[in-house]
C-alpha cells in the first residue's frame, strides 16, 4: 500500500493487479482495501483469484508462477511497461539468509532492484527501506493496509528468520549486511561475464561444455530456483544421453546429434483468426502468408475450419496423412529438425482442434487440393 500511495502521488499512469489467494481469513479483507483505494481514486484494477488445486507441487512455487503470469498478462495486455512489486530491505535480507541456509546455487544474492520474470521487467523500487519505515509512511499519509496474521507466527523458515534475525538487528548491521551482499554480487557478476565469453559458439562437445569456468554461477542465472543437485544432474544427462533439452527462465541447453547447444528460449504463441482475409494480411517472425508460393505450402482452407488456430507444437499432436496419421514429433525427428526450430514450428489447427496443416510437411488428408486458396510460408 505504501508503494501503490507514492507512485499515485507522483502522478505517473499505473494499474493495480492484485491476487487473492484465500489462504487466510484476511485475504479478502486486503483485497477490499487495495479496490477500494482503486475506486476512490479510479485506478483500473485487475483481480486474479488463486485456486490453488489448479496447480501442481508446492504452494510457495505455484503462488509464484500464477502470480507473475498474470501480472505479465496484464502488461501485455494493456500495453504497460513493467511490474513495480514492494520487496523492501527486510526482505532482501531475509532471502540472503534464507540462500545461505539453504545452501543453493543463486546467481545473485538477496534480491535484485530489476529483473525480468515471466517476460515482463519487473522493478523493486523499495528495498532502501525497511518495513517499519513503510508502515510509518502509511501512518504519517493514511493510507490504509491490512497485517499479514500468518507472518505473525514463526510456523514458517522465512518468518522465524525475520523474528529471531533480521528484526533483532539495528539499522547500522542492516547496511553494514547489505554491503557485504553487494561485494558477493559483484564477484557473482565478475564470474557470469567469465562464462558468458565463453558461451559465443553454436555448439559444444560435452567435454568442452563442462569445462566452461563458473557454468554453474550462469546456470543459476537462467535457471532460477533449481538446486546445485539439479545442475549435477543436467550434466550428468548431456554426457549419456543421445538427446535431451533443458528450459530455463529464458534459456534452453539441448544436446542432439552429439552436440550441445545454448540458445535463447523461444516464446510459446497461438493466435486466432476469423477470416481468411485476417489470416492474408497476417506475418510475424515464424511464418507469413502469401497468394502463391510451393506446393507444399499450399493449403485449401474451407468456411467451416474457420476460426483458424495458428500454435506451437505441443506433445501428442499428430496430423490425418493418406498413410495414417503422423506424429509431429516424428516429422521433426525424421527431418533431424533441431530443438531450436521445434520449440517455434507452427501448426494450423481448424474451429474443431483438429491439425490441418504443418510447414514443410503439408496438409491433411482432409485439406489437399490442386487449387489451393493460401499459402502458408515457414520463415
């Protein structure tokens, strides 16, 4: 509350997403506070309602991912620049200790002032303050917040961490804390940049992968939330076996035909269209539409297939040939396609969700003709 009154103030356009998680007996009660804030003051406001057996493992990781997906929905959306979240000083240096504790690889420590998550920059504006500072704010200028009962109790690691450490210690060992995180950091940086000069080619033997110096500080950059034991393992599965892809936050590491290769992790689409004309005016950096072209990228499109749905693959799909149906990962394989390429190929689905049309493979047996209606470019 106290970050959602100073960016009002300084008269900048913002949007409010909130998440209801119901966990706890006040969580509707704070949602009532931030809408009524919105309302009084008519900021557009977006709920996200959690329904936690929607998704699978543990909570505190779910909670996470929903939580950004939406907040990355409703940029995209609405076509706004980033995410402002209200981590402060305690909470740093509460997920310091915790990281020590732990004992897992981070390739940062603490928490970082900008970052992009779920595909969206997301900034922590407030970690110069500490929380006694916020509510003090909110006192001073009224702004109304609820309390978190469950971060009363010490029922959880973070928060006995915060009672027993962090609220026992004096503003001065805050800082002086904070500029020690700031040097691990720095050497973190030093060593990331060591491995990234050597992250410049195509592909890798998986003697020359392993020996890339600190592999282990990029990893962790790019594969936040996965433990030392994690990585071991992914070693361990590039030196065995003939084929393998691991997906990061914005990287992909696969191993195929032999090599190993690090590329930037392709974005999932679908897009709809109603009418063939909407699909002829259509291009984007996977595939285009054209009035003529190959034979193979020809297809006849009928009233009844429309709307159209333009996706990337996903496992099972498969496609009705004059043979039979054909599994679209085995066209891939077939074609020894790389992992790059699969994770982008686009697939032309009709309004029954039936696969009518594959770049480089063609139609189903339901859509070939001789006087085909569009063509479909693979770029």
């Amino acid at each position: 509350m106290a970050l959602l009154d100073m960016v009002y103030k300084t008269g900048a356009y913002l949007e409010v997403a909130h998440v209801n998680y119901h966990k706890r007996e006040s969580a509707d009660r704070d949602e009532k506070i931030v809408r009524n804030y919105c309302r009084e003051r008519k900021i557009v406001f977006h709920l996200f309602d959690f329904k936690e057996d929607e998704y699978e493992g543990n909570f505190q990781a779910a909670a996470r991912q929903a939580r950004y997906a939406f907040f990355s929905r409703v940029c995209k959306k609405n076509k706004l620049d980033e995410v402002l979240v209200a981590h402060h000083k305690d909470d740093l240096i509460e997920t310091y200790l915790m990281q020590k504790e732990r004992k897992l690889g981070v390739s940062y420590f603490g928490l970082k002032e900008r970052s992009v998550i779920a595909g969206v920059s997301v900034c922590r504006p407030l970690l110069k303050y500490d929380k006694k500072q916020l509510e003090k704010y909110c006192l001073l200028h009224e702004v109304v917040f609820g309390i978190d009962e469950s971060n009363l109790s010490d029922d959880y690691r973070r928060n006995l961490i915060r009672h027993h450490k962090v609220e026992k210690m004096s503003a001065e060992q805050k800082d002086e804390l904070l500029k020690q995180i700031d040097v691990l950091n720095l050497r973190q940086e030093e060593r990331y940049q060591k491995a990234l000069s050597h992250l410049n080619k195509k592909s890798y033997t998986i003697k020359q992968f392993v020996k890339i110096p600190y592999l282990k500080v990029w990893f962790h950059r790019h594969f936040s939330h996965r433990s030392d034991l994690y990585f071991q393992d992914m070693l361990k599965q590039l030196s065995q076996a003939d084929s393998c892809l691991f997906t990061g936050d914005d990287v992909c590491i696969a191993k195929e035909y032999g090599r190993i290769s690090v590329f930037v992790k392709p974005i999932d689409y679908e897009y709809k269209f109603k009418t063939l004309r909407e699909l002829k005016d259509f291009e984007c950096e996977h595939f285009r539409f054209s009035d003529q072209g190959e034979k193979i990228e020809s297809i006849f499109i009928k009233n009844e297939d429309l709307p159209i749905t333009i996706r990337t693959y996903r496992k099972g799909d498969s496609i009705a040939m004059g043979f039979g149906h054909k599994k679209i990962n085995r066209f891939f394989i077939d074609r020894k396609f790389k992992m790059k390429d699969r994770l982008s190929w686009p697939l032309v689905f009709n309004r029954q969700g039936k696969l009518i049309f594959v770049p480089s493979l063609g139609c189903d047996i339901n859509h070939y003709c001789e006087k085909p209606n569009i063509f479909m470019i693979k770029l």
